[in-house]
C-alpha cells in the first residue's frame, strides 16, 4: 500500500539553513565592510578591492568552517557508531533490553515494546540502535565536502551584489544603493526561507531587516569616524 505523503517540510531544514546562512552572511558582512570604507572616503577602486578580498576571503571562511563543522560531526556519528557495534556484538540481550526500555518510554506497553525490539535487532541492529538509542540516520550521514562548497558558493553568490553595485552604482550615491540594495535582498531572503519552511513571513522579514540595518549602521558609523581622524 502506498503510504500518502503530508508535505512535511522537516527534510528542508539542512540545505535551506545552509543556504539562507551562507546567502545573508554574503550580503551583509560585505554590504557593511563596504559601507564602513565608502563611509572613510574611500576610493572606488579601493572598495572595489575591499569587495573583492571580502568575498574571497569570506567564502573560504564559509567553507572551511563548515567542512570542519561537518566533518566534527561525522567522525563523533562513525565513533558512536563503532561503540555501539561492538556493545552488540559483546552483549545483544542486554541491547535488545535497552531498545525495549526506550520504546515503553515512549509509550509502548512492556510486551510490545519487546516484540518491536526483538524484531528489529533481527532485521537490522545497529540500524535500530543508531536510529532510537543514539539518534543517528545511517543512511544520511554527512558530507563535509558537499556542505563545505555550497556554503562557500551561497556567500559568494550573496557577496557578489554588494560588489556589483560599487561597480555599476554613481558615485555620490553609493552608500544608500549599497544598503537599499542589501536591505531588500535581506529582506527576500527572510520571505524566501519563511515561505519555503512553511513559517510566518513578516516577522523573518523584519528580524533580518534589522538586524541589517544595525550592522551596517555600525560600519558606517566607524568608517565616518575613522575618516575623520585620518585627515
């Protein structure tokens, strides 16, 4: 019998978090940096250099810190793993045991949690175990360089915008389309990803909106002031 699907969106969690992260930390720590050195009158073709270095160096960040973070996790998942293999290999009655007393806690009365436990240890043992005991899905496990590369492509893509507009933008002008600019991409986003995880719209619009503006208010604020005390 087919079993219907209800459009759950738990599944999207891992690739909507990493893209919406990597897309926002783009747009914003390069919108501010750019900000911050316009507001030092600062040339274009500095900015332009600023962006650049800001996007280079930012995507590799991104994706380094999350090739560490990944792969962190995947050697504790392979560790825990390894243990629990060797407890059942050791002593199955008393893993059989510790299945069966997790499923009563769940619910199940004593004879049928036994029942379920005993014919899952038959089927597949470290499955069960990884799955209810350690919480681990065998068969998801991460991977460091696919997570590594779209987090460092996301912040690319998201730092390219701000960068293109010291490119295309006049220059007495620059300040205000960098942060309109950055302000509404942001303000996409938040939509975006509220939409796509099912969440209400306006409230990830405006905490990320915000969140924004302070930044790259700071910025500015010490560009305009470190300017001055230059000259």
């Amino acid at each position: 019998m087919r079993i219907p699907s209800e459009g759950h969106r738990i599944g999207r969690t891992n690739w909507l978090r990493a893209a919406v992260l990597g897309a926002n930390d783009g747009i914003l720590s390069t919108s501010s940096l750019l900000v911050g050195v316009a507001a030092a009158s600062a040339s274009s073709s500095s900015l332009v250099v600023a962006g650049a270095a800001a996007l280079v160096a930012g995507a590799f960040s991104m994706g380094a810190g999350e090739y560490v973070s990944v792969s962190s996790q995947a050697d504790l998942e392979r560790a825990d793993l390894a243990v629990e293999a060797r407890e059942l290999k050791s002593d199955p009655v008393a893993e059989e045991a510790e299945l069966a007393w997790i499923y009563r806690r769940r619910g199940l009365s004593e004879r049928t949690a036994r029942q379920v436990a005993r014919e899952l240890m038959a089927s597949n043992a470290l499955d069960a175990h990884a799955r209810d005991e350690l919480g681990i899905a065998v068969g998801g496990s991460a991977r460091p360089m696919t997570a590594a590369l779209s987090s460092a492509a996301s912040f690319a893509a998201g730092a390219a915008l701000p960068l293109g507009l010291v490119l295309l933008a006049p220059a007495g002008s620059l300040i205000p389309f960098i942060v309109g600019a950055a302000l509404a991409c942001l303000g996409f986003l938040g939509a975006a990803s509220a939409i796509v995880g099912g969440a209400p719209v306006w409230p990830a619009v405006l905490r990320v909106v915000l969140w924004g503006a302070l930044a790259m208010g700071a910025t500015g604020l010490i560009g305009h002031l470190t300017g001055h005390t230059a000259t």
